[in-house]
C-alpha cells in the first residue's frame, strides 16, 4: 500500500487521517502546531517538519487546511511541496478555500512536475472520525480514479465534478445552500413560536411533509435541544468564498447575500461561538429579543 503524506491535522483532518491509518496505510503527517499530530503519532504516523520533508517521504500528499493562505504556504511557501526533490508527485487538496487559491497553485506546481486534484468533504468533524464524508474532487480524472481505495477510507459518497477548482465551487455551494436553509428552517421557527407553536411540534411537522430530509431533521435535532457544539462555524467562510466568485461572474445572489449579512449580525454580536446551528438560533434569539437556553 502507499506512503501517503497528510498536512492539516487538526478537527477534520486528524479523522481523516485516521481512518487511513485504519485501512493500513502508513502516513507522515505534518501541522503548524505539531501537537495535533500527537494523537496520529500515536497510531503509528510519522511526524515531518515540513510539507517539502512530507512529499520526500511519501508517493501521495493529501491536505486539509485552514484557508487561502496556509494552502499557499503548503504548495509554494518556504519548505512548500514546490521545494521537493523527491518522492511524491501527485497532491489532493481537501481544504476549504477558493478556486483561484488552487488553480494558480496548480499553475505553479504543474510547472515542477506536480500534477494536482482539488477536493472538498461535506460534513463535521465526527463525520470525518467516521469516515462518512461526502468526498468531490476535480482536475485530472487518472488520479481521482487511481486512488479511489485511498478515498473510501474517508468517504461514503465520492464523485468527480470536472475540471480543477471545481471542487472548491462545490464546497462553496453547499455552504451557500445550507446557510440559507438553516437561516429560514430557525426563522419560520421563531415566528411559529411567536404564534404559540413550540419548536419540537415544528420539527415533528417537517418530519412528515415533503420538506423531510437528513439535514432538516439533524438541523431541527438541535433546533430543539439547544445543545450547540461550541466551536467557530466554517460557514461564513464559506459563503463568503461563494459570494466573492458571484461577483466576478456577475451572477446575482440575493438570499445567499441576505444570509452572508445575518450571520454578520451574529458575529458583531459575539454570538459565532457554535456551529452554523447554534450561530443562526443565536442571531435570531437576538434580533426576537428571545432568551434561548445556551448549551
């Protein structure tokens, strides 16, 4: 089985990786702060000190990163996969970023040999620990078909979207999408609410009506419990990506737009602390001037 390196090891990407772990591959993992690697270590990863020490080490190079900037850094910083003088190749990017950032690291590292797919998982940290992550991935279809028994490892769904960055678009998408949905499932909620109609019926109402979906329900879920995760949101991130690309295409975006300033509000306010859940419960607690638990 292959070597493979992974760069990013924190919430999504130590499950990630992990899971490869499980399915017997060796890794060399490296992070900015190796401490979240210690974990992977002890499963039996090697830690790299740099992402140009993981390529020399491994026929493969995955990453889950942060932003723009970090995955800048991993392709075409100091000690960046650029600098490489052997060993792997061939990287797939994971991280949460725009198509631009990838397409010209793409341009870069093409010129040194690299060949490059962009991907994107759907999904929280536990659903990465369980390896049931919606996987799309673009660029070079001999790659994405190469490695398929690398990417089952870390995915229930797996599908190619075409040509490089798209993948990214696609993440984007769903943000777009999703933030739009959690916004309006919370603020018809609270103007049910208002009317005397308690959330648990709501939710029950959608479970039985055509609007019925695994989201809605894992929304809802926690709609009702209150019991938000406390961690930063990815979502605003996101949706801004989204947004930044519809007005270079000049495609207009009202309602994603709408969303993009709500979850503003939230964040002026200090009230981001959660997953996107608890920030949009959060938000309309606020501007409805109702008290809402907090877990």
């Amino acid at each position: 089985m292959k070597t493979i390196g992974f760069i990013g090891t924190g919430g999504m990407g130590a499950g990630m990786a992990a899971n490869l772990i499980k399915a017997g591959y060796k890794l060399v993992v490296n992070d900015l702060e190796p401490s979240r690697a210690k974990g992977l270590e002890g499963q039996g990863a090697r830690f790299a000190n740099s992402p140009k020490a993981v390529a020399e080490s491994c026929e493969l190079v995955l990453s889950m990163l942060p932003n723009n900037d970090a995955v800048k850094a991993v392709a075409v910083g100091e000690g960046g996969l650029v600098e490489a003088a052997s060993g792997a190749k061939a990287w797939i990017d994971f991280s949460s970023i725009d198509k631009k950032t990838i397409v010209e690291a793409g341009e870069v590292l093409g010129g040194k040999g690299w060949t490059i797919v962009d991907a994107s998982a759907g999904g929280v940290e536990e659903v990465a620990a369980a390896g049931q992550l919606a996987l799309w991935f673009s660029g070079p279809k001999a790659l994405f078909d190469e490695n398929q028994p690398v990417f089952k490892p870390m995915g229930k769904s797996i599908l190619h979207v075409g040509e490089l960055g798209n993948a990214k678009l696609v993440k984007n998408a769903m943000a777009m999408l999703a933030a739009v949905q959690h916004l309006s499932l919370v603020e018809v909620g609270s103007w049910l609410k208002k009317g005397g109609l308690d959330e648990a019926t709501f939710k029950t109402i959608l479970e039985n009506s055509q609007q019925d979906s695994i989201a809605m329900r894992r929304i809802m879920e926690i709609v009702v419990s209150r019991d938000f995760k406390p961690r930063k949101s990815w979502m605003p991130k996101d949706v801004g990506f989204g947004l930044d690309m519809a007005r270079e295409m000049e495609v207009p975006m009202p309602f994603v737009g709408l969303a993009s300033q709500m979850f503003a509000i939230a964040q002026a306010m200090g009230q981001d602390g959660y997953e996107a859940t608890g920030l949009a419960c959060n938000v309309y607690d606020a501007i409805t001037g109702a008290k809402g638990k907090r877990s």
